[in-house]
C-alpha cells in the first residue's frame, strides 16, 4: 500500500521503479479481474515506450488485457459509464503497443477501437464517463482524450479507415473536444496533450497560453501538485469537495508524483526541449522524492482507506 510516511531513497532507481510499474498491474488483474484507469490506464500506455531498454511488458498483463477486448460482447451498447473509460484506456494501450512495435495496427486494436466508437460514444461526440474516481477516471473529457489519442497511436489506423461511418464518429469525437472549453487546468493540460496528436484541437495561441500557466503553477522545489490544477469543487463532479477542503495543507498544497510526472510529459510531448531549466528543476523532484518501493507519493483524491492508486499513475515520469 502507497503511504506518506514511506522513506525517501537515497538515489534514484531505474531497477526499483521498473520492479514497481511491473508488479502492480499483474496484481490488480489477478486480485479485481477488470481494468482499472489508474493502474492499466497509465501503464498500458507508458509501458510500451520502454521496451527498448527493458524489454516487452509482462506477457500476463498483455494476455489478460486481450481476453479483456475478446470477452467483449460484439454488438451491443455499454451502459456503465464507468465501463467506458475503462474501455477508451484499455483502446488507448492496445494502439500504444502496436505503436512501439514499429509495425501496423493489430487485428485486436482494430476491433476495440471499432468497438470503442460504436458502443460507447455518446450522441454529442463524446466518450461519457462518470464523475468518480478523479484524477484519471473523473470526467468526461479524461475518456475521450484517451480515444482522441488511441486512434491517432494506432498506426495508419485513421489514414486508412475507408468505413464512413466510423470516421464520422471520429470526426464528432474531436469536434466535441474542440467546441466544450476545458473548465479547469487539468482538462487544459489533458487537452494539450491531445493536441499533440491532432494538431488542430489547439490554436497556437492557445496552446501557449496553456503552457506559460503550467510554468506558473509549477512550485518552488520543481514539482507540480493536481490540487493546484483543479479545485475540490471541480475535480469529479466535486464530490469530495467539503473533505479535501478540509485537509491540512489545503491552502498550499505541496508538489505530487502524479502532477509532476504528468505534467513534465506532456510538456515534453508538446516540444518544450529536455534541457530546458525549469523542465530540469522538475526531473530534479523526481529524482529527490522516489520512495523505498520505487513509486512517488501522490494522496488519493477519492478514498482514506490505504489505497492511493494515483500514487501508481506517478510512476510514468520514467518517460522522461
């Protein structure tokens, strides 16, 4: 279990934090036998860009994610909206595997972004999603940013759809995320990093703007805290707003391992160059505030039980 009072390490671990990023997911599988947006959602993304270096993710979370796409039934509309999300993440990784394969789209990934848009979409564009479990799986907005950016990943898979159909829904899908503003920073800087794979759902202009706030709400010792981006009332429907309201600390929060490391990868993703001094003084925190077990503290935004699973999302700043 993810803990405040877990100690620092006294030198960064690649070894630790591959050991952690690894673990987790197969055991979320094993113990809940579903996907969870702050386990699978992260990693299934992240995981691939690694391979390289530490080679293919773990075969029995790919095997599981595939029986996850094949038990699917194949007709019919997905009525949990929680279900959803779930869906545009798992989408998401699927297309990021095949990406860092370097080869096409997979007969599996076809099929669950088919899946995705036929099942799910709503009538406005969107993936509807509940308000829960924030940060990850809070909106709205959150699933279909993770749609928008799985059928950009999957390769040649947008060039080469011939389906009318399907590619009118990909089109209400991003008219949809350019026509509804983003009502906190969160969703802006989730937004931007959707507009690193659709280029038109940001003007220039705007996505400046969005980047000189992110260098404003970064802190003092480099890092970045979500409860900067978004207030209580804003973050899930605001369902935990008078408790977190609450909290020691609520007036200046401090810096996270979820924000730091989601923001300096989007940042990165939109062009900011690596040696820049600010994105250094980031990677800096990072380094500095690795704990024992190879993760980053980040304090849940939906439970006090000893769960922190935003506390597992934080472990993607290996990206850098």
């Amino acid at each position: 279990a993810a803990a405040a009072d877990e100690p620092l390490r006294s030198e960064f671990s690649a070894e630790a934090l591959r050991n952690h990023l690894d673990l987790a997911p197969s055991l979320w599988a094993k113990q809940k036998k579903c996907i969870s947006c702050h386990t699978h959602g992260i990693y299934l993304y992240v995981r691939p860009q690694l391979s390289r270096d530490w080679g293919a993710p773990e075969e029995e979370v790919s095997r599981f994610l595939s029986e996850q796409v094949d038990n699917r039934p194949r007709e019919g509309t997905v009525d949990d909206v929680s279900a959803r999300a779930q869906l545009a993440y798992m989408t998401r990784g699927l297309a990021a595997m095949d990406a860092a394969a370097g080869g096409k789209t997979s007969v599996l990934t076809d099929r669950a972004l088919r899946y995705l848009l036929r099942e799910t979409q709503a009538d406005d564009g969107s993936i509807e999603a509940r308000y829960r479990f924030p940060p990850i799986n809070s909106d709205t907005r959150h699933a279909t940013v993770a749609a928008a950016m799985a059928i950009r990943m999957a390769p040649g898979w947008f060039d080469r759809l011939q389906d009318p159909n399907v590619r009118s829904r990909v089109h209400k899908l991003l008219n949809y995320l350019k026509s509804n503003s983003p009502q906190h920073d969160h969703q802006r800087l989730q937004l931007l990093w959707a507009s690193t794979f659709w280029s038109d759902l940001l003007a220039a202009e705007d996505r400046d703007r969005v980047i000189r706030q992110v260098w404003k709400l970064q802190r003092p010792d480099g890092g970045w805290s979500i409860r900067s981006f978004a207030s209580p009332a804003e973050l899930g429907g605001g369902a935990k707003a008078r408790e977190l309201a609450g909290e020691p600390g609520f007036d200046d929060p401090v810096s996270d391992g979820y924000q730091t490391a989601f923001t300096i990868v989007v940042i990165r993703d939109s062009g900011i160059p690596a040696a820049d001094p600010r994105l250094q003084k980031a990677v800096s925190w990072l380094k500095r505030n690795q704990r024992e077990s190879g993760r980053w503290w980040t304090k849940s935004l939906n439970t006090t039980s000893r769960f922190h699973y935003v506390s597992f999302s934080g472990v993607k700043s290996n990206q850098v």
